[in-house]
C-alpha cells in the first residue's frame, strides 16, 4: 500500500491491494462489533474500521484521482485517536497494543504534515514507507513467536 507514495508511480498496482485490505479489515471489524457481546471488544473492532476506511480512502483517492488534501485531514483525526487508544492500552497494561497503536499514530501524523500542511511531502513519505513495514514486520514475528498477543 505504500506506493502511492512514490510520485514516479502510477498507481494501479496500489488500487487492488488497498481496496482488498480495506475491505477486508472493514467486513471483519464491521462483522466483530456486531457479533461481540462485551463492550470493550466492540471497541476493539470499532478501532480496527479506521485502518480499514483509510485503506479505502486511499484508494478512492488512486481511482477518482482526488485530492490528497481531504486524506491528510482524515489523517489528522484519525492520529488523535490513535494517540488516544495508545495512551489508553499502556494504562491498561497492554504495552505492546498501545506501541503498535502509537507508530501508527506516527505514520498518520506524517500523512496529515505531508498531505494538508503541504509540508515536508518526500521525507514523510519515507517515513511513512519505513515506519509502516517496520511495525508491520516487528508486529508479526512478535505474533509468530508467541512473544505478544498484542
């Protein structure tokens, strides 16, 4: 999903992906708040439809060619909650959920500078690229190995 990024990119390749992880991420987490019966699950979910949505965000901005703008402020709401959720999980002893919630605050951060504030657009995508498969690799083998259950 990150080659969008990458301004020599024309961006069909992205389009799939970002559409089938979207979707993906959205039915799950939609199908999770409806099914779960405790309230701090549906939470969970609920926080898992703003990847979802912004993977469809992206790629409404590849296929109708829209502008960047409007995602850098989605971003920009969606890096307080995320702030928010991580600050919340460390509270409540889940360290490594309110990490990987904090890096992605990070990286939506970076969409909002680089985005709407017009800013900084070539290092944030690098960071944004960088930051995005690192957390996603550490996020796994921890997964993998059995080290965290998040």
């Amino acid at each position: 999903g990150f080659l969008p990024l990458i301004d020599e990119n024309d961006n069909n390749e992205v389009v799939i992906l970002n559409v089938l992880s979207g979707l993906v991420v959205s039915i799950i987490s939609i199908f999770g708040i409806l099914t779960a019966t405790e309230t701090a699950i549906k939470a969970e979910y609920a926080s898992l439809l703003l990847i979802g949505i912004t993977h469809l965000f992206i790629s409404a901005v590849c296929i109708w060619d829209l502008s960047e703008t409007s995602l850098g402020w989605f971003s920009a709401l969606v890096c307080l909650i995320a702030a928010a959720l991580g600050v919340y999980y460390i509270i409540g002893g889940r360290l490594m959920l309110g990490v990987l919630w904090l890096v992605w605050m990070l990286i939506w951060l970076a969409y909002f500078v680089s985005r709407s504030l017009d800013i900084l657009k070539t290092p944030s995508n690098w960071v944004i690229m960088l930051e995005g498969a690192l957390a996603l690799c550490v996020e796994g083998v921890l997964l993998l190995t059995g080290i965290t259950a998040l």
